[in-house]
C-alpha cells in the first residue's frame, strides 16, 4: 500500500476517540500488507454504537459477526392494499417500527443488529385492488436465502425473519428452513408481530379477534398511535364476512385458500370504525415488549445447541 494512502487511513479523528488525534509514525518502510489492516483492532470494544447493520463499516461488521451469539433481524412487510383508510405499506411500517422499538431496549452491549426493511412482499391474495405490488413467492424465498447465506458466510450464527404480512408467514417458514438446510451454521428463526406477544388479545373485542384479518381493528389504532397522518376517514366496516365451512377457517386452525375480492369489496377484513389511538399505544407497548422477552431470551441462550462459537 503507498504510504501517502496509508497515513490516509491512519492519522485523524476517529468518531469513538473523544477529540483524540492518533497518528502514525513509519521509519523504514514505504509498504504493508493488507492483510495487517483487515485483522486490526479498527473498532474499541465497549458497548455497540449503532444497531442498524446498514450504517455499519465493514471492520465493525466482521467484529460484531464473529461475537457469541451474533444475530441479525430482518424486518418483513408488505406493500398491497389496506382498505380506503390505511397506507400500502401497513405491514413493512409496523415491522420496522416495533423492529426497531425492541432493539432500542435490549441492553446495548448485545450483539444484535437490524437489516433494512424488505417492504415488499409476497402479496397475491390481494392481487385486484391497485397498489399491490406481489413478488413471485420463488424470488422470495430466493432472496432469504441469498441474503441469509451471505450472513452467514460473513460469521453471523442467527438470523430472525421479523414479518408483519400474514399473507406470508407460510412462505417465510419454507425459506428458513431451506436456508437452514444450506447453511446448517446459522439458525434461522421466522415469526409473526401478531404472534406470541401477551396482552393482545384481551384488548380485542371477541368479534374482531376472530375476523378482524386485514385493517381492521388492531391494524387502524396501531397506525393511528404511529402514524395518524397516514389514516384516512373511511373506517366502516364492509359487511358480514363470508364464514368458513364448519371445522375450517381463514386462518388459524385448517385454514381455507382466500382472496380478499371474495370476502371483501374494500379490502377490509374486519371492523375499524372503534379504532383509537389509545388502543394503538397499549397495542404497540404489547407488542414491543413481547418481542423484547423473546428476543432477550434468544441472545441469552446457547441456541441452536453445539453450534455457537465461545
């Protein structure tokens, strides 16, 4: 490397040195090796200063990877339709905000980091209604496991697909798995926000926990606590929704194949009109909180068993 390079990179101010100047001084020789530099100490230990792998410099990538337990997040949503009254981008919004929320409360010296969000998303049962932008489910799950197998080629040991879209949660469970079957060092773990966290269902009412699947309810006071500029007037109910056959459902236990355009004409799945802000706060302060026990559980364990490195 020339030397004039080399002071470059080697004399100034660096952010972490407290106004600290730091030279070097290089008698004889006019080279060094690369390599020398790549292994170097660039980054103090001490607590983590950014948990947003995109603002990461590469030296503190490679430290953060080779960390026991090194995981990375990946926020999932979607851009399709939400009825007349919410944005395209409902769910990749809710997933990087709670994303987010979590990761600023778990103690700083974890070694935790967030990826961009993927908004879009594998959409097709909303396919009809304009502004829904679908993958193809097999450039989906390619993507997860292109991205995943670069973490871990990179030293990562866990990866947690962080999705928001219902419409997908299948898929991601497929892509996880054949990325795991790829890549056996990293553990890929796949969730849902609505799944899990305590304290959501007790604030539904009945009605609305069983068919309140798509901008209703939950969705409208979540997007009025974060974004109330976001959320338009039109918050009727579209009628009754079509029920299941007896034994089978939407979602959940036996779930049917659905459309939204057959259960709905605005693309609502549910009932918005009692939506408020209130309940949108404790919502997000549930779900937040949720995913924080989880995720602290997660780093504090040895999971996947034999594989984390001491």
């Amino acid at each position: 490397m020339n030397l004039s390079i080399l002071r470059s990179h080697t004399v100034g101010t660096p952010p972490w040195s407290n106004g600290r100047v730091y030279s070097v001084s290089v008698a004889c020789q006019a080279t060094i090796h690369f390599s020398v530099l790549a292994s170097a100490p660039l980054i103090p230990p001490g607590p983590l200063r950014r948990r947003l792998f995109s603002e990461l410099s590469w030296p503190e990538v490679a430290q953060g990877a080779a960390r026991t337990g090194s995981t990375v997040v990946w926020p999932f949503g979607a851009i399709e339709q939400h009825g007349p009254h919410l944005p395209l981008s409902t769910d990749a919004l809710f997933a990087e905000r709670v994303c987010t929320a979590v990761l600023d409360r778990l103690p700083h010296d974890l070694p935790i980091w967030q990826l961009p969000t993927q908004s879009l998303g594998f959409s097709h049962e909303h396919r009809g209604f304009a502004g829904t932008l679908s993958l193809p489910p097999e450039l989906l799950l390619g993507l997860v496991v292109a991205v995943g197998s670069d973490l871990a080629a990179a030293g990562f040991q866990r990866l947690v697909l962080f999705n928001a879209h219902g419409g997908q949660i299948a898929l991601l469970e497929v892509a996880a798995r054949q990325l795991h079957a790829a890549r056996p060092d990293l553990a890929v773990l796949p969730c849902f926000l609505w799944r899990g966290p305590e304290g959501i269902a007790q604030r539904i009412p009945e009605p609305e926990r069983q068919r309140g699947l798509h901008a209703g309810l939950a969705e409208t006071s979540l997007m009025l606590h974060l974004a109330e500029d976001l959320v338009g007037p039109e918050r009727q109910a579209d009628g009754p929704l079509r029920e299941a056959p007896e034994g089978w459902s939407l979602e959940g236990q036996a779930p049917c194949a659905w459309l939204t355009r057959e259960l709905s004409s605005s693309g609502v799945i549910g009932d918005p009109a009692g939506a408020t802000a209130e309940l949108g706060q404790a919502l997000f302060e549930a779900l937040v909180e949720g995913w924080r026990c989880r995720l602290q559980s997660l780093l504090n364990s040895d999971w996947p068993p034999g594989t984390l490195r001491g």
